[in-house]
C-alpha cells in the first residue's frame, strides 16, 4: 500500500501527536493513518420480516452491511487535506480492521456525512484539527 507522509515545523508546540499505520486502514489500497476513535457495526438486511400467531419470526436475510464511523483529533491539518480528497468518489474500497472475522474487510462504500474541525491554526504554520466521517457500505 502506498502512504502519505505529514511533516511538522511547529514553533512553540513542543510535540505533535504521532501519526500511526499500525491498523491497517485504507482507502482505495492507499493507507490512512490510524483513526483516533473507530465505531461500527454489522447490521442484517431483511426484505421480509413478520411474525405468525405463535410469534415465530419468519425473516429473508439478504444481505449483511457493515455502517462505520471514524474520527481523528488533533492531527495535522496537512493530513485532514489528504484524506479527504480520498472521500470524495460516489464509490470507494474501504479497508479496516474487523473484530467480526477477525481479520480485515475490505467493502465497497461511500461517504456519508462529513465533519472537520480547525482547533488550532498559528500563523504561518500547519493547524491541528479534527475530522469525522461515516463509512457506508454499498
């Protein structure tokens, strides 16, 4: 997988954060870094759900989707512009870290909603700021 490397030349700010690969999140075969707080989850879809009078579920399970969240705070701002161009495409392959199979997926998605945050922007340098998007799978 390719990467993209951040660069920081704060003065004043004695230690970024680091940005860590460990996980194995990524984009399109392009990793992203480790998010700071990652949520999902693995919903059933149904095209048919009704119980008979002895309340026994009659159900026609067709799929399994797996929507997800992912935030980063406090990153370099830097890293907020190369990740979200990658965000942008109607359909993307999302890859992360999957505690279901215990291994990773690797879904067909798209964004859903889309939230960044500027928390701190010196002049003439880098800002830190914070991002969160949800992942939807196709």
């Amino acid at each position: 997988m390719s990467t993209f490397v951040e660069e920081y030349s704060y003065e004043g700010l004695k230690e970024m954060p680091p940005t860590h690969y460990d996980m194995g999140f990524a984009i399109d075969n392009i990793e992203i870094p480790d998010p700071s707080v990652f949520t999902g989850s693995e919903s059933d879809l149904d095209t048919m759900g009704e119980r008979d009078a002895t309340g026994y579920l009659h159900r026609n399970k067709v799929a399994t989707k797996y929507p997800l969240k992912v935030e980063y705070h406090n990153i370099s701002w830097n890293v907020i512009m190369d990740i979200c161009p990658l965000l942008r495409k109607d359909k993307f392959k999302f890859t992360f870290p999957d505690p279901f199979n215990g291994g990773f997926s690797t879904i067909d998605a798209y964004v859903g909603d889309r939230e960044f945050e500027c928390v701190w922007k010196p002049s003439n340098h880098v800002g830190i700021g914070n991002l969160k998007f949800s992942v939807i799978q196709y």
